[in-house]
C-alpha cells in the first residue's frame, strides 16, 4: 500500500514500483481514512506511508496500524530529513525511513521492496532489512 497525499508524487511512486516489480499489487491511499479503509478491504503486507498526511499524522496512523496488524511492515516516506522523524518513525513501529527527495529515492524504495519479497518467498513475515535513509 502507498499512503501518500500528493497525487503526483504517488503516481510516480506507484508506476516506478509497477515497472520494477509487475507481479504485485500497489493500493493507493491519500489519506488516513483511505489507508485504514484499504486494510479492511485487501491483504496488505507492505506500507509505503508519508509522514504528514490530511488531517493525520503519519506516525500516528502508523502505530494504530501495527496494534492491529503487527505483522504489516510500514516505512515512512518524508520530505524532511530530520533524525528526530527518524526515530519517532521507529519508536512508531515502522521498519525503515525514506528521504522523499533523495537522488536515489526509487532505488531506495525498489531495495526495501526486493528485501520484502525476498524475506516472504522464503517464509519469513518479517524482512531481515532497514532501509534508513
């Protein structure tokens, strides 16, 4: 799942996961509500989830989530590159941390989501990576 209130930047997000890995699927989530909606509705491994969303903090979106569903992975995805988003992120329960605006920010995201399926095709629920920005 990708959480993400900015439509253009979840478009690119999305379409650069598709082409990377054609065999998954990618729902979409511009809000808290839509995310928490999304869980209902499908089985979701892997949350790609912004920091700062509408009306909700992703951190906070974040621990609801893993009360839960423990075994979700998240990692958050923000455009401020502070230590301190990086550690309320993994005091949150999220797994890793992405800098939105890195130069190699599709790497990074392609990195955690090869480690993702490389740990489910061999049975594990939890990958053995973080990917900190």
């Amino acid at each position: 799942m990708l959480v993400e209130d900015n439509n253009p930047y979840r478009k690119i997000v999305r379409d650069d996961l598709l082409s990377r890995f054609p065999s998954i699927k990618v729902i979409e989530a511009s809000n808290g509500e839509e995310a928490l909606k999304g869980l209902f509705l499908y089985p979701i491994d892997l949350i790609f989830m912004d920091i700062s969303l509408p009306n909700q903090i992703g951190i906070l979106l974040t621990k609801e989530i893993k009360i839960d569903n423990p075994n979700v992975t998240v990692v958050m995805l923000s455009g401020y590159d502070f230590d301190a988003y990086l550690r309320a992120s993994l005091q949150s329960g999220a797994s890793g941390f992405v800098y939105k605006y890195s130069m190699n920010v599709g790497q990074q995201i392609s990195t955690v989501v090869t480690c993702f399926l490389g740990a489910r095709e061999a049975g594990r629920l939890k990958p053995a990576c973080l990917l900190l920005s």
